[in-house]
C-alpha cells in the first residue's frame, strides 16, 4: 500500500503502523520500566482508534479541518496525538496541541500520554493549565492543555505559529473556552493554511461542525489600510486579515470520520418513584449494590464538591458497620472523592484501579464524565443533575445552579460502565422524567456572562463582535451587558475599542475582568500586594481545609481570622497567619486550612506580580491599612454592590431569626431579585449595611446567595465609580421587617 506524507516530509517510514520504532526517548527518566512500557503498548494496540490511524493520517494531511467521532473508550484523547506525534507532525520546531475542557484531564491524561512515551512529563509531553506550565520550550512536542490556556496563548501569537496540529478534543462539552477558540480556529485556518484542526469528540453534530469550517463557506475580507503599511506586524491585528498565506489545503472541505468504541452493553435502570435527596438515594444504591456481591467498582454521578465530600463521607459510615457484620474477609469498601479542586495524589487513588479485597465506590463530579478513565468500573450511579453557570442579562446576574443534565450527557455518564465488562446504569430519576430532558446541554456560551470572552476578543483585534463567525451565537442582550460592563471598568473607550492603557493591561492579566480592574485599582491605592494575594487565593478552591464534616469545628477556624470586612479581608489574614508560621504545614492542619491551596495560590500570587512589573507597575503593600483594601475591591467589583433591605422572616420557628436580604443598587432591569449571605461567609450573621460580592448561587428557593463578600461605605461608590453612581443614601433598613 502507498504511504501518506505530512506536507514537506520525506520520510516514508514515519507513517507506519508500529507505535515501536523511531522513538525519542532523549527525555525520558533514566530508569525505564520495560515490562511497564510493554504492557502500555500492548494496551494501546487494543483501543480501537489505533486501526484507523492510517485514514486518519491520510485525512489530516489532505484536509484542513477533519473531524473524529469517536466513542467513550476508543483512545481518541490518548492515542491520536500520539499518533501524529509519531508521524512527524511535531517535526521543523512546531508542536501539537491537544485541548481539553477541564483542568484535571488534562493533568491526568499528559501524565499517562507521557508513560506510554516513556519520558518524564514535562518534557516531550507536558501540560499547561491557568497558571500552571508543566512543558519544556523548544522540547515539549506534545502538549495537552485547557481551552482557555491556548487562548491566552493566542493573546501572543494570534496564529499558533508554535503548533502544526490542534486537536480540540471532547468539544461535545461546548464550553465558553471551546466554542470561542472554535471561532478563533476557523479565522486561523485562512491565514495558516499549513495549520491542521482535528475536532474530536464522544458525541457531537459533526455535520454542523464540519459545515462551519468549510473553507468555501469562509468570507475573507480586505486588509485594512493601516494594516498594509504596518505590514501585519502588530498581533492584536493578526487575525483581522486575509491574507491566504503561501499556499492552501489540498481539500477546502472538511473530512468527518466516525470510529467505534470498546463499549460492553450498559443496561440502564429508573427509579419507579421519584426520590427526595439524590445524595442519600445514591448511597444507599451503592450499599445494596455492594451487598450483592458483584465484581465491580460504583461511580456516583454528583454535582459539587460539598455533596461529594458528604456522600464519602456517609459511604465511611456505612463501609464501618458493614465491615463490623461481615468479618475480617468480607469484601470492604473503599469511597472516594473525584473533583476539580483534589489533590492529584487523592486524584490518582480515584483512577488507580482498587486494591485486593475492596470496592472502589467513587463520589465524582462531571469531570468523570469525559477523558478521564477509571479502572474497574462496572456500576455508574446517575443523580442526574450538574451544576452549571446560568446567566441573566437583564439582572447581571451570573449564578451557579443545580439543574437537570442533557439525555446526550446521561448517555455519557452510562459509558463509564461499559469499559471492562458488561456494566448497569441507575439514572435517580424516573424513566418519563428522562423522557422529558433536553437532548443536548445547551452550550455556555449561550448562558454565560461575556465580559471576558469579549475582552480576549477585543485584545486579539475583532472589533465586530456581531460579525463574527460563532458555532452558536450568544444571545446579543448578553453580548451588549459585556461591552456595558468592560465600559464601566474602563476597559473599552466610547467607540467600544479597547482602551489604553487599562484595557490592553487588562486583557494581559489572566484574570477575569472584574479581578483584572480590582488588581490594577490596587496599584493606584497602594494595595497591590495584598489584591494580589486576594485575587489569588480567589483563582483557587477553597483555603478552608475539612472540618471533618463538623461545621462548629469549620466556624470556630474560621472566627480566629473573621473580620467586619469580610471574606475577602478575612482571607488576607489567614495568609499573613500562614506567612508569619514559616508556611508550616502543622500551623495549616490545627487551624483547618489547606496547606496544599495556599502553596499554589503562592505560585498564582508570584505570577501575579511578575504581570505588573512586566506592565511596569509596581505593586506595594499598605500595610494595616484596610481601607484601601476594601477601596480597591469596590473598584472592581461596583456592579455587584447591595445594599440592606430587611428582614424577611418565612418560618414560625422560635430560633429562626430572619433572613437579612439585599437589593443590588445598580438596578435589576425592573425584575424581582433576593439576595442574601451565604452561610459559608463569616458575615452570615451580620447585617453590613452595604456590601460587595464576588459570586452568586442560586439556591432551591427564590434566593440568589453572595459568596466572598466585602463590607464597604455607601460614599465610596460615586468616588470609585461616579459614571454609574451619582449619589447612593445610607440605608436604613427596618429591623421587624421589610
């Protein structure tokens, strides 16, 4: 048979089909474990996507855009760019880029990418996560890294010039990230006609994918003038032009190639009532599960890291009396936790398969769902619930809410399963209740808030934000809230341009919109800092470590820090207790925080700083200085400023006190939204008369609940922000009531 070349390659025997020969293992450890790397490859020479690597090598080289279907457990996310790695697609100084939506499969799957290799990770293979780079410049050839990491990438070289290949891998999730380097790609793929794009994914309308980056579809526009006479050098610019390059695909259209998976048959099974706590309902399936004495480990479907953390937790409980009624040689159970904010060694022990004589029953959040594979599981538990970010443009409001999953997404949470044996699926619903959900998730990017997606957009020099070319566009009400709000941080000039200095620092900071403000307003104040420890410990899960399921134990660790301003302020004093103690690990364990958050959130806070000398500002500390803290928040964070309206009391219980609620003060666009604090805040029994918060969930009832709030005096807001405040009164809410 004849050989398929990558462009300008003139080695024949790159494209062949042994995952043996011609490998590079300059990079690798010095001690190599043969009999390990034989049964890698032996498992790798089983996943089915290894019998297409020919036509998928064909189709990459003669088509621009091609587009792999895969099903669960086919080795898309782990073989295939292993396989262009091998074909010399990382040859000539370029690399290859394989994208993923969440940060814990791409730490996990670089990790055994980098096995298979044989090399150290970091090297020929590495990762790069938000303020994480485990790669190697001018080694690393293959890199597995998050959606929202390549486009800050993009931020310097608006054309990937490093990579040859993008693989956008589980793009079915059609998260903000994906669908906005989606967009950027097909842009890309004018200008670079040598760039090859490989969207993959489980489940996905590969027509309507492939139909959007067909190039014979693609309208090109002129070079603007300014453009000719720079000669295109500037990159915010880049992607505005049209130029083809020097030379095209062989093929316009897109290739779209479906492969088989390695599924067993899944049998799936309802509830015949509906249930009242899925959490419990859960527990007490993997119980009787686990009774039954069938091999196989459980996975529980969950939507946080709260409920995760209760159900091992009552999975503890129940593993102890269990092993007390059945003896020293009775199968026992062993409950895991699965979530984004683990750390990697608790990660592993959840994808590791289970020791001898143990149950695996693993609580997971929706980063199981895809990518990641856990050994031996044969009994998926489906709440059927995610929580996910919903936004309303016409109250500003972006919350985290608990709702129904995609049937799309059920049916990729039952492949878990499948993928050593014949598995079981209990969906915790009841079958017409399936019926009636959604066939899709519907993508982020039509419920989210914009300001940051526009902003990247902006710094990459797409002025039109109606004009570009999106998989599914945004609502435009949401689109004109994001260009009123970078307006109103001074982001964007009155003719919607970003502005300068402020919007190029801001699009420079890796940092949400809101964040990047509140840290540059910290060097005008002085405060910079202590914003940069702030906003560093915001870019990371929570600095409280568990009390043990105990929340007196949580409160009483959290009182010794708390203070009138708040969390924020609150935070601030932990880490200076945790600077004081020599960043001692014991010091961290007494007083319930998580040593292993503050160690990052330290890297996070240097690279912080290192953004705005390189700006050419130079943060210093205010010392006990609070005020300008708390100036600094409120310069960033003024659209999420409320104000005290009551009392609410909805209960005749004698220890119930009311519910304090609040009014956001910018307005709500004439809806009826409630506000209230969180109970996970130290000011939850306080009445601030004003305040500003980071976050927003929405609970079960009516009520939006404020996460990391900070107190702040009402004469602030008209001195931060006086284009959106001209005056704010005092409030003087009623104590009986509203």
């Amino acid at each position: 048979m004849g050989t398929f070349l990558r462009p300008g390659q003139r080695k024949a025997a790159a494209f062949g089909v042994s995952f043996d020969t011609d490998r590079d293992t300059s990079g690798a450890s010095a001690i190599i474990d043969t009999e390990k790397q034989s049964n890698l490859l032996h498992q790798r020479k089983r996943l089915p996507v290894t019998r297409y690597q020919r036509e998928i090598l064909y189709l990459l080289e003669k088509h621009g855009c091609t587009v792999l279907v895969g099903e669960t457990g086919c080795g898309k996310t782990t073989q295939v760019p292993q396989m262009l790695l091998e074909a010399g697609w990382a040859a000539g100084g370029r690399s290859i880029a394989c994208t993923q939506p969440r940060r814990v499969a791409a730490i996990t799957v670089a990790a055994r990418v980098a096995d298979e290799q044989g090399c150290t990770l970091g090297r020929e293979v590495g990762y790069k996560i938000r303020f994480e780079d485990v790669s190697t410049s001018g080694v690393t050839k293959l890199k597995y890294c998050t959606d929202g990491s390549l486009l800050r990438e993009m931020m310097d070289d608006p054309l990937l010039t490093a990579y040859s290949v993008v693989m956008v891998d589980e793009a079915h999730e059609r998260s903000l990230s994906t669908d906005l380097l989606l967009g950027l790609l097909r842009k890309v793929l004018v200008q670079r006609p040598d760039l090859r794009i490989l969207i993959s994914s489980a489940s996905l309308e590969a027509e309507k994918v492939a139909g959007f980056y067909d190039a014979r579809t693609v309208k090109t526009s002129r070079k603007r003038p300014h453009q000719e006479a720079a000669g295109n050098d500037d990159p915010a610019t880049a992607l505005t032009s049209s130029d083809p390059g020097n030379g095209k695909p062989a093929d316009l259209s897109p290739a779209i190639l479906s492969v088989e998976g390695r599924l067993h048959p899944v049998q799936v099974h309802y509830l015949d009532e509906p249930c009242s706590d899925y959490v419990v309902t859960a527990i007490e399936s993997a119980v009787n599960l686990h009774r039954e004495s069938v091999p196989g480990d459980i996975l529980i479907f969950l939507t946080g890291q709260e409920e995760c953390e209760r159900a091992v937790t009552l999975l503890e409980e129940e593993a102890g009396r269990l092993r007390r009624i059945g003896g020293k040689n009775a199968l026992r159970i062993m409950p895991l936790p699965l979530f984004a904010g683990l750390p990697a060694a608790q990660q592993a022990l959840a994808l590791e398969a289970a020791p001898r004589n143990y149950r695996k029953v693993v609580a997971a959040t929706n980063v199981a769902e895809t990518s990641l594979t856990l050994e031996g599981v044969t009994f998926v538990i489906d709440a059927c619930h995610v929580k996910q970010k919903t936004y309303n443009p016409r109250t500003g409001l972006e919350a985290l809410l608990v709702a129904p999953i995609s049937q799309a997404s059920a049916q990729q949470r039952a492949g878990r399963a499948g993928r050593v044996r014949p598995g079981h699926c209990l969906r915790l619903c009841t079958q017409e209740a399936f019926s009636q959900l959604q066939q899709a998730t519907v993508p982020e990017m039509q419920r989210s808030e914009l300001a940051g997606t526009v902003l990247q957009l902006k710094a990459l020099g797409i002025d039109n934000m109606m004009r570009f070319h999106w998989l599914a566009p945004p609502p435009a009400e949401a689109m004109v809230r994001a260009l009123e709000l970078l307006h109103s941080l001074g982001a964007l000039d009155d003719d919607a341009r970003l502005s300068k200095p402020v919007g190029c620092q801001m699009a420079e900071l890796p940092l949400e919109p809101r964040l990047a403000a509140t840290l540059l307003a910290a060097v005008r104040f002085g405060c910079g800092q202590e914003i940069a420890t702030i906003c560093a410990l915001l870019s990371v899960h929570s600095v409280w470590a568990s009390g043990g399921g105990q929340r007196k134990a949580m409160e009483e660790a959290q009182s010794k820090f708390a203070t009138a301003e708040g969390d924020l302020v609150t935070y601030l004093n932990v880490w200076k207790a945790w600077e004081d103690s020599g960043r001692n690990r014991k010091w961290a364990e007494r007083n319930l925080v998580s040593q292993r958050v503050l160690l990052r959130a330290a890297d996070i806070r240097n690279q912080l700083l290192y953004h705005l000398r390189r700006l050419g500002m130079e943060p210093i500390s205010c010392e006990n200085e609070v005020s300008a803290v708390c100036k600094a928040i409120t310069a960033g964070l003024f659209s999420n400023a409320t104000r005290l309206e009551g009392t609410v009391y909805e209960s005749v219980d004698a220890d119930y006190s009311g519910t304090n609620s609040y009014s956001l003060v910018r307005g709500t666009g004439g809806q009826a939204v409630r506000l209230r604090i969180h109970k996970s805040s130290v000011l939850w029994r306080v009445r601030p008369s004003m305040l500003v918060f980071h976050t927003v969930q929405q609970g079960p009832s009516s009520w939006h609940e404020m996460q990391d709030v900070t107190a702040i005096q009402p004469e602030w807001l008209p001195e931060i922000a006086p284009h959106m405040f001209q005056s704010v009164a005092r409030p003087r809410p009623q104590p009986g009531g509203m």
